[in-house]
C-alpha cells in the first residue's frame, strides 16, 4: 500500500471573523525610478510647443463660436445650437474658454510677456491675470489710464496734477474752477 507524502504549509492562515478584522496599514515596495534628464528635457520642451500650438487652435475655435454667439440672444438658445452641431462635445467651459481666448487674445499675450508667464492653460491664465488685476499689477487702460484699483487722496492727487500738465492747464485754474462748482 502506498502512502501518500505530506508537505508542510509554508506560512500559516488564520481566518478572523470579519467583525474583528483589523486593516494592516501596508507600505508600497520602493520603486527605483530611472530618469534621463536630457530626453525628460526634450520632452519637455515638445509638450510646450504642442501646448502653445493648442492655445491657438483653441482661439481659432473660440473666433467661429463668436461668430455664431453674436447670431443669438441669449445662452441658451446659443447652447442648444451647439448642441445640433459636431461641436456638441465640447464642455460648456470649454467653449467659454475659447470664447474668451479669442476675444481677449492680444491681451492675454501682452500679459504673458510682461509677466514671464509661461503657462498655455486657459483657466491659470484667467486666474492670474484676475489676480494681477486686483493687486493693481494689471496693465494700465490706455483710454481712461485706470487700473481697476481704488485710489487714495495722493494717487488722485498726482492723478489730477498728471492730466493737468498734459492738458497744459495750471492748478491754480483748477482751484478757480472746483471753488465756482462748490457754492
């Protein structure tokens, strides 16, 4: 008669009921990572030059949606346009955002320039020119010379004396001429 040879388990199970199981936080195994900077590099500067190639086809779809917004009163109808149309699968803020771009294309160009900014993403750019604005970095209207930002007593102070010297009027003609509104 033969007998059959048993094997010891190599490790043992215990089985918990569930009411009593505890997890076990576990750490990952270390991975070893192996980066060749030089083609991360070149890689890299692909990714930016593909980017800003995407800036500008999204401008030039944003410039058709504004053709096609002016075409309608309101969102809506201008949405449910959209949506019979192969642009259907663009999100609504997507649109937005190449509505925006395109309106505001030279803008957002000047301000990445003076601003060092590099990035091509719609909604960073928005934040950080929203940003610049508030803090009165946002560049100057050329037309009004405003910036957006309240003014104290001295910025309009300088302002007034500004615009009077470009207008080659005098202050104390100024004084004469606010004395004669205040009766």
């Amino acid at each position: 008669m033969k007998t059959a040879t048993q094997t010891k388990p190599t490790s043992t199970t215990t089985i918990t009921p569930i009411a009593t199981v505890k997890t076990k936080k576990s750490t990952p195994p270390k991975a070893t990572v192996t980066i060749e900077l030089g083609a991360a590099a070149t890689a890299y500067k692909a990714m930016v030059k593909s980017s800003e190639a995407n800036l500008k086809t999204l401008k030039q779809i944003g410039e058709a949606l504004n053709v096609i917004r002016a075409e309608f009163k309101c969102n809506t109808k201008f949405s449910n346009y959209i949506g019979t149309t192969p642009l259907v699968i663009m999100t609504r803020q997507d649109r937005n955002d190449a509505m925006y771009l395109a309106t505001n294309w030279d803008m957002i160009q000047t301000f990445k320039k003076e601003k060092s900014v590099a990035s091509n993403s719609i909604g960073t750019l928005r934040k950080k020119m929203a940003a610049a604005k508030k803090t009165n970095k946002a560049p100057v209207d050329k037309k009004t010379k405003t910036t957006g930002k309240k003014l104290d007593i001295v910025n309009v102070t300088e302002y007034v004396l500004e615009i009077l010297k470009e207008n080659d009027l005098t202050t104390l003609a100024l004084i004469k001429a606010l004395q004669s509104t205040i009766k």
